[in-house]
C-alpha cells in the first residue's frame, strides 16, 4: 500500500505538502523534532449477562495529536477535527514549548520499508454483529454447562480497527491498519450454600474473526474460567510469608511484566528513578534467565508492525543469562540516550504523549521438564493463573495477585489455595529463579498495561519457573 | 459550539432515535478542555494542552438495548450515531428490566454544587508553571537526600455534561478541576523511594500552597528511607487516610448493584444485618457543595442525593441505578454512572466515613507492635469472598511510636471481619477526593514478610 492509497489520505484526503506544512508549523518556534498521529478508532463491544445479550455497543474516535520536542522539553496538543485550520491550531500550541527561530531544513517524508505481522484480510469489526454475538452466547452455554455448580456467568467480546499515521521531522512517514479483539469470561460457582467463587479465562489477539472459531473458541475460554471457579470451592488460606514459589507456563509471565520490565523503560533510566538505573552490563537474574520483548509475534495481542510514532518495531534483549542488557526506547528518551530507538515508544491515543512501553515481554524456555522442578519443591506454592499486577519502579517491590494456586507438599500438588499477592523486589526476586521450564507459553491475549494513566494492550509469557525465595500474602 | 447548542443537539439526537424506531433513548455529551504541566529539576518537561467533544446514544427498542457513540459531532456524525445504537437495539437480547427512569423518578438537584469556578480557566500558563516548579523546588529544597525528582505538576480541566432523554430530561452541568502535585525521589546508601503529594481543587484558590505541596511529599518520601522487610506475624493494622480510603473503594464495590444482583459480593442478601463495628458508618453524598463527588443529577437523570450505607455497623442500603434497583425489586439511589458508550453503570458520590473521637496520635499510641500503612499496591481483593491480601509499604509502630520504615510485606485477612475488627476510627476526616476516610485500625491482620 503507498501513501495514496491509505486510509487518511484516501478518505481524509491529506496530501504529503499537508504534512509537511503542519510539521513546519509545529517546528515554527525553534525545536528539534515534530511529528503528527492520525489516529482513527472503530471498536465494538458485547456482552451477556444470566444468558441475555444486554449490553451492545459500537463507536467511532478520531482525531490527530501534535509534539514538538526541544531538548528535553515536550510540547502536546491534539484535536478531533482533522481540518487544515485546526490541526494548524494545534501545531501552534505544542510549537509553543520551543523559544526559538523557526527550523528551516526538512527532510522530506519517506516511507519505510512495509511488512504485515497481522495480515487480516476482514478484521473481527468488520464482521457481521449476529456473527460475533454468537460467540458470547455459546460461551455462556458451555461455562453453564461445565458443571451444575456453575450459577452465574459474564462474558463480553470487544473487538477494535485502528487506522493510524504518523509523519515526523526526521522524515518518517508510516501507516498501519491496527485489528485487536478480545473475549473474556467470568463464571461464578457455589456448593452447599457455601460462598460464592469466582474464575475467569479469555484472550485473543490481532486475528481475524475464524480464531475464536478455530483456534481458541468461546467454549474453551468457558470451560476454563468454569474451572477456576470450581476448584476455588474447595480452596485452603494460603501461606504467609517467604516460600519456595513455583510459577506455571505462560501469563504467570505478568511476573516478568512487573519485575523486570517497567523498571528497564528509558524514560524512567534517563531520570535515574528505576531501581535498574545504571545497572546495564551487572547481574540483576540468576544466569538461567533471559528475557525478551518482542514486539514483532505475528497475530500477538502486543505486537505493531511500527510503534506509535512510525518506527519498526523488533525483538530486543533485556536480560540476557542474568546480565542487563538494554532498556526499552522511545524517540525522546533514545535522542537524549543516544541510543537507538527500540520501537517501543507508544500511546494509548491521540490524545496522549507517547511514552517507552512494553509489546510481548517474555523469558526464553530452559532445560528442566516442568514435571522434575514441582517434584523438587518439598513444601511450597505453585501458581498457575493471576489476576494483575503493580510495581513500584524507584523502590523497585512489585506485586501480583495469584486467582488459581496449590500447595506443593513432598514435591506434589496438593490442595488448592485462596487468592493471594506475591510481593518482591525487581532488581533480586530473579536472582533467586533456580530452574526454568523447556514449556514457554505465551498468554492467550489479555494483557492490559496501565501506565501514567495510558492503556495499552500487551503480552507475557513464561516457561514453568522456580524461584525459591518470594514473599506469599496469604493468613495461614 | 455555546451550551444551548449542546443541550439542543442532544435533544435533537434523542428526537432523531425515536423518529427512527426507538421507544425509549438518551443522549450524552461531553465536552472538556484539559491543561497540563510537568517541571522536572526546575526544568519544565512537557506541556500539553487541548480540548475535545464525544456523544453518545443508549437506545432502547422495548426491551433490547443498544448504545453507540462518536467523537463527529457533525451531522452526518450524529446521524450514523443514530443508526449504530438503533441497529444493536434491534439485536441485543429481551431483557425485562432494562429501561429508563420513571417520568417522577427525574430530576436535579436546584441549588449551586459550586462544581465549576471560572479561575481555572483564568489563570495564566506562566503561573501554573511557576506553580509546579515551586512545588518541586520545595521538596528538592527540603533536604539534601532529595536528590532527584519525577517532577512537580500542575493540571487542569473544564468540562460540561449535557443529557437528555426521551421523557423530556434535558440537564447541563459544567466542572473545573485542578490540581497541583510534587513527586520527590530520595536516597541514602541502597536505599532509592519516591512519594507524592497532591492538592486538587474545583478553583484555583482552593489549592493548598505550592510549598506545602513540595514539604509534605517531601517529608512523606524521606520517612520511607531505609525501608525493611519485617519478619511474617499477626498485628494489629492502621491505615492513614490515603490508604483508609482505599478500604472504602472496597466498600463501594461490595454494595455496587451488579455486584449484589449477580450475588458477586460478601455483602449481597444482607441488607439490615450488622456487617461491621458499630462504630462504622459509610454515607455516600452527591450533594456536597464543592467536592469532587457532587453532581445535580446522575448519569440517567436521576437528582443526587444522601444515601446512608452502613449506619452504625447495619448495612442500611446498597448503591444502585434503575436497572440494578429493577432487578432487585427496589429504588434507585440516584447513583447512575456513565461515559458515553455501553449500558449504565454505578458510581459514587462522595463516599465517606463518618470521624470518629480519636486523634491519629492517640490511636498509634496505644499500639505496642503494629504495622501503619501508607502505600498499598496491587489488586488482590476478591469482593465475591472479601478475601484481601495487597503489598503494603509504611512505618512499624513500637509502644506507640513509629520505630522504623517498612516495605515488601503483605496484609491479609478478609474484608468481612476486617469491618467487624475496625477497633477505631480517627478524628482526621479530610475531602481530598470522591472518597474520604479518617485514619482506621483494625484490630489483627497478617503481616507477609520475611
């Protein structure tokens, strides 16, 4: 696809003498670099509630956002009118950072090599409705179906097309056509009058609509939440206090997410205010980690085929055999760096700054068969499913909340256990991962990072790990 | 686009979802301008600035439901609006509940909320940012551990609300808000913590002084250095107010209608029960002028008002709109919230805790070993069971006295007798927010640690 043939010069008809004449505008006063994202956002959403399709809705955003960066300093503003006079209006405001004479030399606009990591010929939102509306009520029927205990189910199915461009100073002119759709399911589950207990299950990904028909359909999202619910029934306090912790394969990986990987954002390296800052080339892992953000996972709920702001995104090494490698680059913390980009500069909309943010953050498969490291654990936990996360990136302690976890007694699993958060210091709670999983999995294509107030979708993935030291908030 | 343009399109938009074969619509549209500043190391860091419009439609074809929404106010924008919501009314699902508020049910509350003060909107860009570099200076200023900084920021933001419905509601409301932030980091040996501190007001005179903004995170993150883990053990808890409120948050999701319908809350089916201390009482009011949880009327018409939670210990009401209220069999609470897009949900006004006799000081003083919570992360609570178990940083309390600086520890217990077990609540009720809660202790929770 060349640029006249994409989506806002064809349906907005901007020409490439309109980008140019907008960057030149934001570039009026001085500053060093400029650059526009069009952003124009389709998404829908469905859900089903006690076997009623109650909720539906489908909407429309669009709209571009202006920066101007001088030095350090970072000019914003953004509109949700895409007319000449004021997007102009807009480049004016964030011009207004810098305290100069208008920048002169331009480069000329150019298009970048092009590759499709999601090439999805009819995005899920371009499907009929009734057709997505299927899935919500056949998950609902099997979660339903699972088991007699299972009382209430939830599930809602979003999907969303976003057509995006973005123009810079430095001449980069990039445009994708961004598919991402989601379901997830909620069940309830109770015996004998006792409490209620709760399990949840979804994912999905850049895909076309035949995924949830034949890859991981509604029925499995279904089942599994019906499961998790189930087996809470029967769950004992978990542990308090330090234990040997066994995570299982894949979204677990949300470990790594908050240990390791908000801490290795530039923008909080260059202000020296991560718990990791200054700690490149130092061991910060047992050697038998190495992790990864990929942002380049065909079909991947965390992959782009350029970040938001127009660059080619790629597989970048964060910790290699224990060692800290690299952090995650954005355009404004790699300028100030030195660095390269890393296409990781992100945002959740036009209406915000881009910022270094993670895409599939991963750690590489081991040598162990997950089956010897659960024999090897004499008395600990193993968790297989969580809820979310948080970190603290300056005192570098995170946590994460585990929904599906076991006992581990004489190197088995035993009972299930209650919901509980595990808490540990970034730079040390992997130096103490003692065997890693041949097993990496990814997540099923749920992960959503939250980040100075932005939103943006991401994935995880681990192999099955030991750590043999975590902190375990449990009662018991 | 003036206010009475606003309010007429909406009208129009609901007129054009009847034309079209609604039987029953409403429309909301919000307008907002938001202002930001960020200084960091007395350097201003970012500034963004801008305004944006988006509508949206709920429409009912009798019993189904559909909503749409748009940030094209134009009229074709509108009109494929229209279309969209109408086209999933016309195949979501027959719900016997769903609806809109009785004709008597609408209404807003007359009086003056002061929820907008044109001095936001006043206030020169030069001054917010001397403003936010004063903020910052005062706590890098403060000690010589303070070495670095996230920065110091001030925000703003107006807005206007406008909705109308098919049965003649049409109601606007405008709001300011500003705020004024510093975010210290500071260090000694290995030791690296950030803190903050935040003052937001509906006016800008309202704000605390961009010094004392900078003093007490300041003082807030220098008490966090040196931090320990401290070994696992059963003490008694106490949360200072910013993390008492999130107790509340608790509170509020546990009486949340959906929650009580789907019997997905530890406080569902137990309405006139004693659900905690008698000391307790939780009253959300929307009615407060001034504060940050106050509105004229909800997200579906309804008027604001003064809802009794827990009194006294007795779950006394839930929080509901007018579905949850119509599957439960009661009245709504005018406690309706929603954006633009999809089915109404809940909020909360200002969700509070009545203060108790007790000072902070008094209540620390009479604790032998026990842990003072000042930062909470991580979601762990489960409202379907009430089991809670969250990372917790702050200071260990030794014969009355704060010894030491603590971080990388759990609390757990469960909320269920966690509100039974609130041996005390504090004097210091302050609204810094939609919730506000004085200083809690509870009487004996899990400490994780070593």
């Amino acid at each position: 696809m060349s640029f006249s043939e994409s989506f806002f010069s064809s349906r907005f008809a901007i020409t490439r003498g309109d980008l140019e004449s907008y960057i030149s505008e934001a570039l009026s006063q001085g500053g060093d670099y400029a650059d526009l994202y069009f952003e124009y956002l389709s998404t829908s959403q469905i859900s089903i509630d006690e076997s009623i399709v109650k909720s539906a809705t489908q909407g429309v955003s669009l709209g571009v956002g202006v920066r101007v960066i001088a030095g350090e300093r970072t000019g914003y503003a953004y509109s949700d009118d895409l007319s000449p006079e004021k997007i102009r209006q807009a480049a004016h405001v964030a011009a207004c950072i810098a305290a100069g004479p208008a920048k002169v030399e331009k480069t000329p606009l150019e298009e970048g090599r092009k590759r499709n990591l999601y090439p999805v010929l009819t995005a899920p939102h371009e499907t009929a409705f009734l057709e997505r509306m299927d899935l919500i009520k056949r998950a609902d029927a099997a979660a339903r179906g699972y088991d007699p205990r299972i009382f209430q189910v939830q599930a809602t199915y979003a999907d969303s097309l976003r057509h995006v461009m973005v123009a810079t100073s430095a001449g980069v002119l990039s445009f994708d056509r961004q598919p991402l759709a989601r379901m997830g399911v909620a069940a309830l589950a109770r015996q004998n009058g006792s409490a209620p207990q709760r399990g949840y299950a979804g994912g999905g990904g850049r895909v076309e609509l035949s995924f949830f028909l034949e890859e991981k359909t509604p029925e499995h999202f279904a089942r599994e939440a019906a499961r998790q619910a189930i087996v809470q029934l029967d769950a004992v306090d978990a542990p308090a206090g330090e234990t040997t912790v066994v995570l299982g394969p894949g979204w677990p990986g949300i470990l790594l997410h908050e240990a390791v990987g908000h801490g290795l954002e530039a923008d909080f390296n260059r202000k020296k205010v991560s718990a990791f800052s200054g700690r490149i080339g130092q061991q910060v892992a047992s050697p038998l980690c190495t992790v990864i953000d990929d942002g380049t996972i065909r079909n991947r709920r965390g992959s782009l085929n350029v970040d938001d702001e127009g660059n080619p995104t790629q597989r970048n090494v964060l910790i290699e055999n224990g060692i800290l490698r690299g952090y995650l680059q954005d355009a404004l913390s790699s300028r100030i760096l030195r660095a390269s980009p890393t296409g990781n500069g992100r945002r959740e909309s036009y209406e915000h700054i881009p910022m270094p943010r993670m895409t599939n953050t991963f750690m590489l498969a081991g040598e162990s068969d997950p089956a010897d490291i659960i024999r090897s654990v004499p008395k600990g936990i193993y968790c297989a499913n969580f809820g979310g996360g948080q970190v603290d990136i300056t005192s570098g302690n995170f946590v994460f909340a585990a929904s599906e976890s076991y006992l581990i007694e004489d190197g088995k699993l035993t009972r299930a256990v209650r919901n509980a958060t595990l808490i540990g210091n970034g730079p040390e709670a992997l130096r103490y991962v003692s065997m890693v999983g041949n097993d990496l999995q990814l997540d099923e294509g749920i992960g959503i990072c939250g980040k100075e107030g932005q939103s943006v979708p991401v994935g995880v993935g681990i192999p099955t790990l030991k750590i043999d030291r975590m902190t375990v908030g449990g009662t018991a | 686009m003036s206010q009475n343009h606003l309010a007429e399109l909406a009208q129009q938009t609901v007129k054009q979802a009847l034309e079209r074969g609604a039987s029953d619509a409403e429309c909301t549209i919000r307008e907002g301008n938001e202002f930001s500043v960020n200084v960091r190391m007395r350097e201003v860091e970012s500034l963004k600035q801008a305004g944006s419009r988006t509508a949206g439609l709920r429409a009912l074809r009798g019993k189904r439901a559909g909503s749409a929404y748009t940030s094209d106010l134009s009229a074709e924008g509108i009109e494929r609006m229209v279309a969209s919501a109408l086209e999933l009314a016309a195949i979501t699902g027959e719900d016997p509940h769903a609806g809109i508020p009785e004709p008597g049910e609408l209404g807003a509350i007359s009086a003056d909320l002061q929820l907008y003060c044109s001095d936001v909107e006043r206030i020169e860009t030069a001054v917010k940012i001397d403003l936010a570099r004063a903020a910052e200076a005062a706590a890098l200023d403060a000690d010589p551990r303070i070495t670095n900084s996230e920065g110091g920021s001030f925000d703003s933001r107006t807005g206007r609300r406008v909705f109308a419905n098919s049965r003649a509601f049409v109601g606007e409301y405008r709001s300011s808000y500003c705020s004024l932030a510093a975010v210290p980091v500071a260090r000694e040996g290995d030791s690296m913590e950030r803190d903050y501190w935040v003052s937001m007001a509906r006016s800008f005179a309202g704000l605390e002084p961009a010094a004392h903004v900078g003093r007490v995170a300041a003082d807030r993150v220098l008490r966090r250095l040196g931090a320990r883990k401290v070994k696992t053990q059963r003490v008694p808890v106490v949360f200072e107010p910013r993390t008492a409120r999130s107790l509340l948050s608790n509170v509020f999701e546990a009486v949340h209608g959906e929650s009580i319908y789907r019997h997905a809350s530890f406080l569902a089916g137990r309405l006139g029960e004693k659900v905690a201390t008698e000391a307790l009482t939780v009253i959300d009011d929307g009615t407060i002028p001034g504060l940050f949880g106050s509105s004229p009327f909800d997200d579906e018409g309804v008027p604001s008002r003064l809802t009794a939670v827990i009194e006294r210990g007795v779950l006394k009401s839930y929080l509901l709109n007018t579905y949850t209220a119509r599957k439960l069999g009661m009245k709504t609470t005018g406690n309706a919230s929603r954006g633009v897009s999809g089915n109404t949900g809940i909020g909360h006004g200002n969700l509070f805790i009545e203060p108790g006799e007790r000072s902070p000081g008094e209540i620390i003083a009479r604790i032998a070993d026990g842990l003072y919570v000042t930062e909470l992360i991580g979601s762990g609570v489960n409202i379907v069971t009430g089991d809670y178990s969250r990372g917790a940083a702050g200071l260990w309390i030794r014969n009355g006295e704060f010894a030491f600086p603590v971080s990388e520890v759990t609390i757990a217990g469960n909320l269920n007798k966690m509100l039974m077990d609130m041996e005390a609540i504090g004097s210091d009720l302050e609204f810094r927010g939609s919730t506000a809660a004085p200083t809690l202790l509870i009487r004996e929770m899990t400490v994780g640690g070593r």
